[in-house]
C-alpha cells in the first residue's frame, strides 16, 4: 500500500499530485484571521450600539478621562471590525480595534489580568484574541484577497 502523504502531494505546481492544494496559503489564512477577528469583535459593537454602552461613561469618570471617548466605542468594535473583515484601511483599523480591547481590559477587566477561570483556562483569553490577533492583521496586512487587494500602505 502506497503511503498517503508522500513526497510532493503537498506540491503547489500545476500536474503534480495533489497539485490544487497549498500547504502555505498564506493569503487565504490572512482572509481568515481578519474574518475572525474583525467579524466576531462586530457582535461584541453591535450588542452595544443595541443595548447601550453608557456604563463606560463611569469607568472613563473613574480613571479621569473624558467621557466624549465613550464614541470610539463604536469606532472600535463596529466600524473598525467591519474594515479589517472587508479588507480595506485594514492596518489602521487593526490598530484602533487593539487599542479598544486595550482600554477594555484596562477600564474593565484589569482584576482578571493574572486571573485563571474555572476550567482552567486564561480569564481575559477572549481579549487576548481581539488584542493580539488584530496585531496580527496589523503586521500581516489585508492580503489579496479583501477589497483593496492587499495594495497601498494602508492595507
């Protein structure tokens, strides 16, 4: 019995075996990163457009910033989301969306920063994934496959 993954089925020429599969799309894995992190940071922004974000007011009061920053709110977790998942403006929006997850873990969660939840896994993961995956779309950059094509400094 011939072994499955032989050399060169993970070839990415034309006529070899396997010849339609590449093992190190790096393009299709950037369309998939910004559809990540952009499309599920937009449910977070559209819960609040729905159901209101006023108790941010408070935390900004609390720590001495202007309240007028509650409107990157929106910013950042709708509009910013929606750039990076369609792929245009993309860095500078990954920038604003790991900004925002950086003033949410300061204003909200800082008293979970060290803290472990009850299966055992890192209490502030979920805002470990916005913050760090937008990074990553910031470093990588939109990729061909998005509205700009991946052209311009911005994308």
């Amino acid at each position: 019995m011939a072994p499955i993954f032989k050399k060169g089925n993970f070839n990415s020429k034309k006529g070899s075996v396997g010849g339609s599969f590449n093992s190190s799309n790096n393009e299709l894995g950037k369309l998939l990163l910004r559809c990540c992190v952009g499309g599920l940071m937009m449910f977070h922004g559209i819960h609040k457009l729905i159901h209101g974000h006023a108790f941010i007011v408070s935390k900004l009061k609390a720590v001495g910033l202007p309240v007028l920053l509650v409107a990157g709110v929106p910013l950042g977790e709708v509009v910013a989301p929606l750039f990076i998942v369609l792929g245009i403006f993309t860095r500078p929006a990954a920038l604003v969306e790991a900004f925002s997850m950086g003033m949410a873990v300061w204003l909200v969660h800082m008293g979970s920063l060290t803290a472990i939840n009850e299966q055992g896994g890192y209490d502030l993961e979920l805002q470990a994934f916005y913050f760090f995956g937008s990074l990553a779309v910031f470093f990588l950059g939109a990729g061909r496959y998005s509205l700009s094509g991946g052209g311009g400094r911005w994308n």
